[in-house]
C-alpha cells in the first residue's frame, strides 16, 4: 500500500563523487529536501512521490541501467551480464554498466560475510535482503478504518542498481521524531549494502524525505511499518508507502 502525498522538493545541488560500494558516480555533496508543498490526500495503491530531476548524468545513468537491467541475470550469488547487451550498448556503456555490477557484487559479498545481518538472495528478482536482527517481533496486522497495516520488518533490499529500505513501525514513528540515534540507526542499515559515505548520505534523505512525505504527522499517528524507494545515482528518494 502506498502512501498519496505529493512531495515537491527544491534546493541547491553541490556536486561532488560518492561511491556506490566503490563505484563513482555523480552524487551531492549535502542531500537536502525541502518540503515546500505537501499535499494531503487518501491512500491509494502505486503512488510515488512527484519528484524534479536533480543531476542530468545520473538521470542518463539512471535510464542507462533501466534499459541494461533485461541483460542482468544472477549466477549463485553474483550478477553477471549477457553477451547480448552488446549488441544494444557502445563499450563505454557496457563499462559503466559492468562496473556498476561488480560493486554491486562486492556488495554482496560483503552482506554474506555480515555476521550482524541475515542475508536471503532471491534469484527470480535479482535481489539480495538483509534483515535486521531483533526487530521484527510484533508482525501482527492492525486495521485503522479501512486500511490494514503491518507492524513491519527493518531490513534493506538490493538489487544490482537500488536500494530499498523498510523500516518497522517504530523505527518509522523514530523517524517522524529525528534526532542522533534514529539518523545512526538508519545509516547502520543502509551500511549493510553501501559504503558508510553514501549509507550517511541517504540516511540524511530519508529523515528529512519521508517526515515530508508523511506530512511532518504525530507519533501516534504512524500505525504501520513502510519502506522507501533510494535513487542512489540521482541521490533521491523514488517512491515510499507502507509495508
């Protein structure tokens, strides 16, 4: 179930190189949302939030690896790409690509080895899941009017070219609240996946993003787990809702 609130964000864009599990790409320097309009609606399925492209290259990027993802495939833990893709990309297209992949497997490896995470590959959609220990104990559905929630699971999905992060109903109700420990806890998560710069980065874009998403509402008004969608080439958030 997603959440319908338009987020329009602004700002300015300082342009740096963060690494993406040891890969470059163009990124900001200080990843800042400004929420100037929220836009209060019911919820619906399949909403994402309405967002301005902020980096031309990592938008050529970003739809580079959309149309390079029917090449990608997994072999045991590792992704690999098909011969084929040759025929459709120039070879400075296929290095990005093939570079993008061999972090990304890097990545991987990295969570396998993670004795503080539980790592599950999916082959059938290209992902990786680590879940976070001893926070997942209260999964009971709860229904609020006509919506049925979830208490929720904190845990990061990967795939060879996204990140998605869920976070458990308290974890989210932290978020709404802000502070040091809630920013720590959600760059220990993304840090599972990504690189402690760019985990730090995006942890920042989540707690601004999605209070401005769920429309700066109280605590109490949190009554289920959600999940947000990261843009890690374009350093922004794709899509959130609840779990």
């Amino acid at each position: 179930m997603n959440l319908n609130k338009s987020l329009k964000r602004t700002g300015i864009i300082l342009f740096s190189t963060i690494t993406l599990a040891g890969v470059t790409v163009p990124g900001m320097s200080n990843a800042k949302v400004l929420a100037d309009s929220v836009k209060s609606t019911h919820v619906e399925q399949n909403n994402s939030i309405s967002k301005d492209s902020t980096s031309k290259q990592g938008n050529n990027i970003s739809k580079l690896f959309k149309k390079a993802d029917k090449y990608i495939s997994m072999d045991g833990n590792q992704y690999v790409l098909s011969d084929e893709a040759s025929k459709d990309f120039s070879k400075q297209e296929l290095d990005t690509i093939q570079s993008q992949i061999n972090n990304a497997n890097e990545s991987i490896k990295l969570s396998l080895n993670n004795k503080k995470v539980f790592t599950t590959v999916n082959h059938a959609s290209k992902s990786i899941t680590n879940y976070i220990p001893n926070t997942n104990t209260n999964n009971n559905n709860r229904k609020f009017g006509h919506m049925l929630y979830r208490y929720g699971s904190n845990k990061v999905t990967m795939g060879w070219n996204y990140v998605r992060l869920y976070m458990n109903k308290t974890t989210t109700q932290g978020v709404i609240t802000g502070g040091i420990a809630i920013t720590a806890r959600i760059t220990d998560m993304l840090a599972t996946v990504l690189t402690d710069g760019l985990a730090s980065v995006l942890a920042d874009l989540v707690i601004t993003g999605l209070a401005a998403y769920l429309g700066y509402v109280s605590v109490t008004a949190i009554k289920g787990g959600t999940y947000v969608d990261l843009n890690t080439i374009e350093m922004e958030i794709n899509n959130a809702g609840w779990q």
